[in-house]
C-alpha cells in the first residue's frame, strides 16, 4: 500500500521547492549513478530549475535527457539543507522557445562571463541547457531531514603549509589599539 500525500501538504512541498529554488543562487544536484553531488548556479523558470553546463560552463556530470536527478536546495538565510527534491531531466533543444526563456533568465545569473552577450550564441553551439522539473514529493524537508549532517569527508591530500605563521602576526593581529 502506497501513502498518498494530502492535498494541502504537497501545495506547501511545491511552494517550498519553487522559493527556495528562486532565492538561493546554487543547488547541488546529484544526476545518475554520479555518488557526489554538484553545486550548481542555476534560474528558477516556468516552474523548474535550469541550468547550463558543458565546455567552459560548469559541469553535468551524470545529467542525461529523460534521466533522473536529485536536487537539493539551500536556505538563503542560513546556509543549510533546506529541501531536496527527485527531478526529471530534460535537454531543451537549442534555440527552440523552452530554450530562449530558460537562457534568457539564465544570462542575467552569469558572473564573469568571457564574451558578454555573445554567450548566448556560444550556448547554442557548445553548451546543454538542462530543464530539472521536479518529479515527486520532496525526500527532504523542514521536518522530516535525517539526522546525519551530510557533510562530505575532505578529500585525501598530500598538501600542506609552506612555511608557520610567522611569530610576531599574533600580536599584529589581536594588540589593542591605543588611547
């Protein structure tokens, strides 16, 4: 047997998803069999969360049409999980109307892009325009989140300082001012 979820619950799950979605500037998206989650810039459009990646734009990994994602978004005030959703995936074809209004918001979200307004040309041309429509209720939620924090283990380095701090930066650093 199935649980249904109330009518009233998943009016609040879609409205949770679609605020926190356009209010926080990064999702991490874990797509296929990829185990690690990406962090994501992306714009909330026409009720799904878009994004742009391949060749010098961010990267995709595990992101396939018609394949499955989950997506988890962030508090903008706190900087915590704040809801994680199942999504679907779907490539907008270039230059078609989907496209246009996806890439539209999402050129206004781009920081230091290296060809100003031509970069929509080149998304055309090297890069995928991916639409993540939220598919099912959300696994994560206020209320409802696991109690392990979900922090990833650091990654394995041998890098290390150069050099220790040198002696007299404690006292630059924390002396008092004067009278």
């Amino acid at each position: 047997m199935t649980e249904t979820v109330p009518l009233g619950q998943a009016l609040l799950d879609q409205a949770l998803v679609e605020e926190a979605a356009k209010k926080s500037g990064l999702v991490w998206v874990a797509g296929g069999d990829s185990a690690a989650p990406q962090a994501l810039w992306h714009a909330w459009v026409d009720g799904a969360v878009c994004v742009v990646g391949g060749d010098s734009e961010q990267p995709l990994p595990g992101l396939a049409d018609g394949g499955s994602a989950t997506v988890t978004v962030r508090s903008k005030d706190k900087g915590g999980r704040l809801v994680s959703f199942p999504a679907r995936v779907v490539e907008l074809e270039a230059r078609g109307e989907a496209w246009t209004a996806a890439v539209n918001e999402l050129k206004g979200k781009r920081l230091n892009a290296p060809d100003g307004e031509a970069m929509t040309e080149r998304w055309a041309r090297q890069c995928r325009v991916l639409r993540l429509e939220p598919a099912g209720e959300p696994g994560e939620r206020p209320g409802t989140m696991p109690g392990a924090s979900g922090a990833a283990a650091p990654v394995v380095t041998d890098a290390t300082t150069r050099l220790p701090i040198p002696a007299g930066l404690p006292k630059l650093l924390f002396r008092r001012k004067r009278r």
